[in-house]
C-alpha cells in the first residue's frame, strides 16, 4: 500500500479538477445531472447543506443577486422517508442519513464508547433530531455579549427566531387533553419554519407535567419568548399534518426554483484552497468529491467560503486545510496556514440519563415498537387518518429547572454560581413514552410484555469541555470525538442532584398513578440504589448515560485570546472571506436543545453576509 502526503494529493486533485467536468443539482431539481455542469465561481460557497446551512442558501440567495452553491455530503433525506414522521424518530439512528459517529472512550464514564448520532444530508441534524423545538433563556444570548459579542444579545437575536418561524394551532378534534398545548402568538411570524404540538397526547405526559408543577417547575404558556424555565407540552418542528419540518423542508423548499442557487448533495469536500499575498490569506475556494459520477472538482468562491458543517467536520475541514493547533498539523504532515490552538477545542455538550418505570399500556407507547403488528397498525393510522400514536415523537414535553443559588452552594455545584450560571435553567427534565434509551441496563433487561415511560435529566450547565481532534489528515476518516463528560466534578453534582428530582416527580401521585408494581414502578435502577448513597448514584449515572445530541463551541465565537476561533461576525480568525455559520460557533450553550438557536444563527450569519456585501 502506497501513502501519499496531503499536498501531493491536493496537486493532483487540483490537476484534475481544471480538467473534469461534473454535474449540479440546481434548486428547482436536486437530482443530479450530466446536462448541468457546475459554474467555475460563485459568490458564496457553502460547505454543508445542514440545519444552518440550508438557512444561509435560502437567505443569501433571496435577493437574487448573488449566485450561491451548496455542497452536501449526505444524501435527500427522503432516502429515509421515515424522517418524515414523529413516530418514526425513533428508527432513524444508523440509517443512510446518519453519520452514525461513536465517541473516544470516556475517561469518567468507565471507559465507554458512546455512539454519536448527527445527521447526514440535506437538512442535517433538522432531519433526524427528536423534532423538539426550543429558543431558551434570554440570559443565556446577553451572556454571549458579556463574553465579546456585540450584535448577539436577546434583543438582537429575538426578531430572528420569530422571523424564521409560524405557528400551527392544534387540532382540536385530536380527541387528547391540550390543556398544556399552549403559545404566545406573538413569538411567532411567517417564516418556513413550521411549529407546532404533536397530536397524541397520553396521560401520563399530563402527570409528567402536574408532577413538574409539585417540584416547584412552574407551568408556562410559552418557553421561547426568553423565559427558559417551566413545563408544558412541548413545540416542535412539525407542519398541520404533523410532518417533520426540518431546514430541507422549510427553508430548502421555499428556496426551490431559483437559478442563482445550486444544490450538490452527495458531495463531501476535501479541502478547503487558500492563497497568500503580502502575507494575508484568504479562503478561495474549495475542493469536492462528485460522488455519483466519482470525480473530484474545484470551485472558487468570488466573496466567501462558508463553513457550515456542524461541531464536528467544521473544525476538522480546518485543520486538514492547514487551519489549527500547530501540533495536530505537524502529526499529520499538513502543511501550516493559520495557526490557531482554539480550533478544534472546548466541545461542550448536553448528556442524559434517565431512569424507566413500568406503567400500564395505553399510558406508554412502548408496544407501538416492541411488535411489528402494532407498529404496523400504528402506521397505518397515521397516512390513513393523520391519528394515532404515530403522530408523535415518544418525548418533547420538557421541564425545565432553576435551581435557587443557596441549592446549587448546598450540593456542591458553587462554581456555576462563580461563573454567573444562576439566571437561567439548570437542568432539563424530559418525558418519554418508551424505554430510553433503548436497550438493557445493568440494573433491568425490558421485556417485550411489559410497557415502561422513561424520565431523563440533562444538565443545562455542563462545565466538562472536550475536544475534537484528526486522526488522519483526510476528510474520509472521522475525527475523534471526545465529549471528556462528567470531568468536572460539579457536573457529578447536579447529576446526583437531578436522579433525586427524577424520582421526586416520579412518585408524585399525578404520574405514580399510572405505573405498575412498587417503588412508583422503578425497575431501572429499582432499590439496588438508594437516595441516600451518592456514589451508588453516580455509578447508575455512569452506567446510562448518552448524549443528548447538542456538541457545540469547537470553533467558538470569542475573542483570539480567550479561545475564540470566529470572531463576532462569524469571521474565521487570520483569513480573509471564510465564516463559519453552525453550532461550533456556540461561546456557550444554551438553556435548551439547540435545533432552535442553530435555525437563529443561520439567520444571523445571513443577515451579517448581506450587510457586509451591501445585500440587504
């Protein structure tokens, strides 16, 4: 076997792509083409047609004064037409449409190797999330500020959340209590992004929400107008026929028949071209895997390259550029651009954990899944009648908790007090109809006759940063993902902290009501693990925990020297005309799934690009 290096590859890759000829999708078709070659140039080049992605596409193109190319690695989602329904959530972790990645052995999990789910095509991560739709704690953007970005407070970013978005009312002859189906019209437009309530409603989600209440949880009547903290029935992303509306459905569909826009999907780059004069660089273009015709392309960008691939392959397309800490550059012989020891650090995400009860069927939709026959019939319903259980996702109605600082100091977590953590929520506690996640624990093996409801808990304010780093200096490797989870210890705090609330909204009688045999009808982890014994907690925790899918800040929005990799304007650090406009950009996460905030910073990155080009 024959090894060659980065920059003799690129060479030849650049050769052939003065020679070749390949075929683009344009936005009226996105089926490829041998009679549609691609242009030489655009104006902007997106690198990524995911959540972010598909929002800049639509917006830098609206003006029709700019040509803009999107480059997808991953397929149509309609490859999986699953994604499509909330009952089908669940069955689309692995598929065509996942990248399906799997974390470093965690250090202070034991050693466990998480799988990693991101979504992969057109849509991406919008099109195999758990639909759940929420904007978070005001605080939370008016800290970013505070952190050296001006432009990004609440004020500044509210008008993009409810420009993106319109509201679906409930039907209200779905036959289920919406009691809890409530929203502030206001917060709302006319924007492509559809919002709205899933339709079947069991009652224990209704106990979930009352038990919340009893835990000093109050019930609100919308969580995205800058409130964060409360319960009631979760928003998400679904139109009036209780579809998934993910950016390809919203915003890529919206922007369908435009000739300035192209759409290449089944396309992964490479690399991103660079050049130097007088000692500044400036991004130029990239280079491209035609993956249906097999050939490798260039094309250059007029004004920007517009990373937008997520907190995973964003940071990693920079570094085997030549972009990033100059040791990950030298292992791997890439040859230096841009120094920059941030790229590629401070990963922070959201972890879950849950605990599962037994409950009686029809309060669970555990036996919708456990049974091809009901799963089948469950189908059927929902394309026949648009009723059913398969109308909804097993879980996205949410509590969400702000501890008192006098709790936090008294469980050991002050240092979230010390970093100005307290104006906000703390700990996200989620419902699921099923056993999640799937699969045994080593406390209790599900079985298929039994019917079980999970509550989960995140931690909102995680202070564990991880890292992503190469393992090879070729985009067709993944990278390593290291989360690094519960490495500060005061994220062991609040996670023996929220297993105790757990069990306290568990056997509220509002909820307890509905479960099966004793101990409020916990079998995972069941009377094995006292309340009194922190360390038997933790190791339950451990033993179950997975992520909740929201990887952010590996190339953050700070300033040089505190970290940062873009600076306020989304501008990559020491280059001319390259941006990066997805999740890595996050200072720090906020109160909540981040589906909603990355719909935002798309709409902001645009807005921003306009102005700059005097586009608007």
């Amino acid at each position: 076997m024959h090894y060659y290096s980065t920059s003799a590859l690129v060479f030849v890759w650049e050769a052939l792509s003065s020679l070749l000829t390949t075929n683009v999708a344009y936005a009226t078709s996105i089926k490829q083409s041998k009679l549609q070659p691609i242009q030489d140039e655009y104006d902007f080049v997106i690198c990524g047609g995911g959540t972010a992605g598909l929002v800049l596409a639509n917006r830098l193109s609206e003006s029709g004064r700019q040509k803009v190319l999107v480059l997808e690695a991953g397929p149509v989602p309609s490859v999986v037409a699953a994604y499509e329904t909330p009952g089908g959530n669940q069955f689309l972790g692995g598929t065509a449409i996942d990248w399906s990645f799997y974390t470093l052995p965690q250090e202070h999990l034991g050693g466990r190797i998480l799988p990693y789910h991101r979504g992969r095509g057109l849509g991406g991560s919008s099109v195999i999330n758990g639909l759940y739709y929420g904007r978070g704690s005001a605080s939370v953007y008016d800290r970013w500020v505070g952190l050296g970005n001006p432009g990004w407070g609440w004020d500044d970013v509210y008008p993009l959340f409810v420009k993106s978005s319109h509201f679906n009312r409930p039907n209200p002859n779905s036959g289920f209590d919406q009691s809890f189906q409530t929203w502030e019209p206001s917060a709302y437009a006319n924007g492509p992004l559809e919002i709205g309530f899933q339709g079947f409603v069991p009652q224990s989600n209704i106990g979930f929400i009352h038990a919340c209440e009893a835990a000093n949880i109050p019930i609100v009547n919308d969580l995205n107008t800058g409130n964060g903290t409360g319960v009631k029935q979760g928003t998400g992303c679904l139109d009036g026929r209780y579809r998934r509306s993910s950016s390809y459905d919203s915003f890529y569909k919206q922007s369908t028949g435009r000739p300035n826009l192209a759409v290449l999907h089944d396309a992964p780059i490479t690399k991103i071209l660079t050049s130097t004069s007088n000692g500044s660089v400036t991004a130029d273009g990239v280079i491209f895997i035609d993956e249906p015709t097999g050939r490798i392309r260039s094309v250059k960008a007029r004004k920007e390259v517009i990373l937008s691939m997520g907190a995973f392959h964003s940071p990693q397309l920079l570094m085997v550029s030549g972009f990033g800490p100059s040791a990950q550059l030298a292992k791997f012989g890439i040859s230096p651009v841009v120094i920059n020891e941030n790229i590629g650090q401070h990963l922070n995400d959201h972890s879950v954990f849950s605990i599962m009860a037994t409950v009686s069927p029809d309060v669970s939709t555990t036996q919708m899944s456990a049974s091809v026959i009901n799963l089948q019939a469950a189908q059927a319903e929902f394309y026949d009648n648009l009723t059913g259980p398969y109308t909804a996702p097993s879980g996205i109605t949410n509590g969400f908790q702000m501890l008192p600082s006098a709790e936090l100091e008294s469980i050991g977590a002050h240092e979230i007090i010390a970093q100005g953590l307290t104006n906000q929520s703390h700990i996200e506690y989620l419902y699921e109809s099923i056993w999640y996640p799937g699969g045994p624990t080593p406390y209790y093996i599900p079985k298929d006759n039994e019917s079980y409801v999970s509550l989960t808990a995140s931690s909102l304010v995680a202070l564990s940063r991880g890292n992503i780093t190469l393992k090879s200096g070729s985009m067709s490797d993944t990278p390593n993902i290291n989360p690094n989870y519960y490495a500060d210890p005061t994220d062991r705090a609040i996670a023996i902290h929220s297993f105790k609330y757990l069990r306290k909204i568990l056997a509220h009688p509002a909820l307890s009501r509905f479960t099966v045999g004793p101990l409020n009808g916990e079998v995972s982890p069941g009377p094995i693990v006292g309340n009194d014994n922190s360390d038997a907690i933790f190791e339950y925790v451990k033993a179950n925990t997975i992520p909740n899918w929201h990887a952010s800040g590996t190339n953050q929005m700070l300033p040089l020297e505190h970290g940062g990799v873009v600076d306020p304007r989304l501008r990559v650090y020491g280059v001319q005309g390259l941006r990066v406009v997805d999740c890595s950009i996050i200072p720090q996460l906020p109160d909540v799934n981040i589906q909603a905030p990355v719909f935002m910073i798309g709409e902001k990155g645009a807005q921003m690009i306009r102005e700059d080009w005097g586009d608007l």
